[in-house]
C-alpha cells in the first residue's frame, strides 16, 4: 500500500470519526433539550397545581370566612332580635287607674246619696274586691302624689309591666279640660300641676291619651271620663285602639260608685248580681232612675268591641 492510499483511509476515518461524534451531541442535544422540556412542564404543572391548592385554600378560606360571617350575622341577629318577656302571674287580672285633679285627696265624704267617696272610701272599695294593692293606681288631688301628667305615666308604665291579654282595666279621668273646636282644634285634657293647683298642669289631646292608653295589653278596657271636654273625650278614647276599649263621658267615677253603693238594685239593669259598664249607662240615661235626669242627658257610650256589659265594677 503507498503513501496515498493510507492517506486516503486515513482521511475516511477521520471522517467517519466526526460524522459518529455530529450524531452523538446531536443525538444528546435532542435528549437534553427534551429532558429540559419535560422539567419545564413538570415546573409549570407543579406551579399550576400549587396555584391551583393556593386557590382552593383560598376559596375554602374564603368559604370558612363568609360561613363564619354568615354564623355570626345570625348569632347577632339572633342578639339584636327583641327577648320574649314572660308575663308574671296575676293572682288577679283586674287593674284600676284612676286620676283626679279637682278635689284634695284628705277631703271627707260620706257614702250618703248625693256625696262621693273621697281617696280612701274609694281605695278600699277596690281593695275589697280582692283587687292587689299594687294593681290599684289611683292619683289624687293637685299635688306631688295628685293627678299630674307624670304620675298617670307613671301608672300606665305599671300596669303594663304587669298586663297581658287576659286583663280588665278600669280608667277613670277626672279633671279639667276643653272641648273639640269647631276650627280643628282636638278635646284636651288638664292635669294637676303637682303644686297645689288644679290648673297650670300640662294639657294633652284625648288622642295622645288612646295612644297611651294603647301601651296596656288586656282583654279589654273601660274609660270613665268627666272633664270640660265633656262627650268630645269619649270617641277619641275608644274609637280606634290597639286592644278593645269602650268609654263613657261626661260622668266621674265617684258618681258611679255611688250610687251603686247606694242603689245597687237600680243599677242592676238586666239583674245579674253585677254592675257593668252598660248597666251604668242605661240606668243615669233612664229618666226615672236619678234625682237629675237632666244631669246625663249629654252622657255618651263609645263601645265599637261591644264589651261595656263584660267589665264589671263589682
């Protein structure tokens, strides 16, 4: 073999050195770059799905939150609502209000016929019928303890501490007072002014007294009312109310009770043993019944319920 034909060889594997070597780091290269693709998708996967958990985290986060917000907004609802108030038990279920700002509480009468029971006669009247001490609230006189704006507040606040929907009430205003005026103006009532004067006190609507009167649960109510308003009290009171309510007016409740202690029979219109609030009227409407009939001839009965022969004085 001469110098060329090794030169020759010599250059084939030389060649054929270089062409293996090209496909090697090709080959490598292509191994490489598809191994640095897969760790490109295994990163992104594991971002995606680390992302994706931070999402779910988050989103059950946020559930937790809005749930626990949702829990709490009831638990302060819950809170916020009104708490049901039981109702003590009345060994009774009759009240008395009674408010007087004419006559001074330690004046003397006497149960004759033609006189009317002072404070005390009266007080023991109701307190004979079995009726609690503290379910009679009755005002007397111009004074501190008389028939002032602050004390019938007063009772209406206790009586409706203790009242429920199976209660009688008996209301009885005695006062001064002014009619309903042809020009819009409302019948008022005057209260004593706690000083010793029966005038001076605060003046208020028969209107504002029904919504007061209206804060009193019970069965049903019975106003007796005597001012200078005369009739025009009596349908303000009881024609429209929040519990069934009558009235009568003009007429003292010292007039009523005596004549029932005096001619119970009389009183007694359909005879039962008991004086209601129906018998009252018919009998000072009968012209036959008293020694002044012209006295209640302007009396008037407001009774939208129909309840005056169902609260009884007795």
């Amino acid at each position: 073999m001469n110098k060329k034909h090794i030169f020759i060889i010599s250059v084939l594997l030389v060649a054929i050195l270089v062409f293996s070597l090209g496909l090697s780091c090709s080959s490598c290269g292509t191994i490489l770059s598809i191994i640095s693709e897969d760790t490109s998708i295994s990163e992104n996967t594991s971002n995606e799905s680390a992302s994706c958990d931070s999402q779910k985290s988050a989103s059950t986060e946020d559930n937790t939150i809005q749930t626990t917000s949702e829990e709490t907004y009831s638990q302060d609802q819950e809170s916020e609502s009104p708490a049901e108030t039981e109702t003590a038990e009345l060994e009774d279920s009759r009240f008395v209000i009674i408010i007087e700002t004419m006559q001074p509480k330690d004046r003397e009468y006497s149960y004759a016929k033609g006189n009317d029971p002072n404070f005390y006669e009266m007080t023991d009247y109701f307190l004979d019928l079995g009726i609690p001490q503290e379910q009679i609230h009755i005002y007397w006189g111009q004074n501190q303890d008389g028939g002032t704006y602050d004390n019938f507040v007063k009772a209406i606040d206790d009586v409706k501490k203790l009242s429920n929907t199976g209660c009688a009430i008996l209301v009885a205003l005695m006062s001064h007072g002014s009619e309903a005026s042809e020009y819009g103006a409302d019948a008022m009532m005057e209260f004593a002014d706690g000083m010793g004067n029966e005038h001076g006190g605060r003046y208020i609507s028969y209107f504002d007294i029904c919504g007061m009167l209206d804060q009193i649960q019970c069965e049903k109510m019975a106003v007796t009312i005597s001012s200078c308003a005369l009739a025009d009290s009596a349908e303000p009171v009881a024609g429209k109310t929040a519990y069934p309510r009558t009235a009568m007016a003009p007429i003292t409740f010292q007039e009523i009770l005596n004549y029932i202690l005096t001619d119970k029979n009389a009183v007694d219109r359909d005879s039962d043993g008991k004086y209601s609030i129906k018998d009252v009227f018919e009998f000072v409407k009968d012209p036959a019944a008293t020694s002044n009939p012209a006295r209640y001839t302007g009396v008037e009965l407001i009774d939208p319920f129909n309840i005056a022969g169902q609260i009884y004085l007795n």
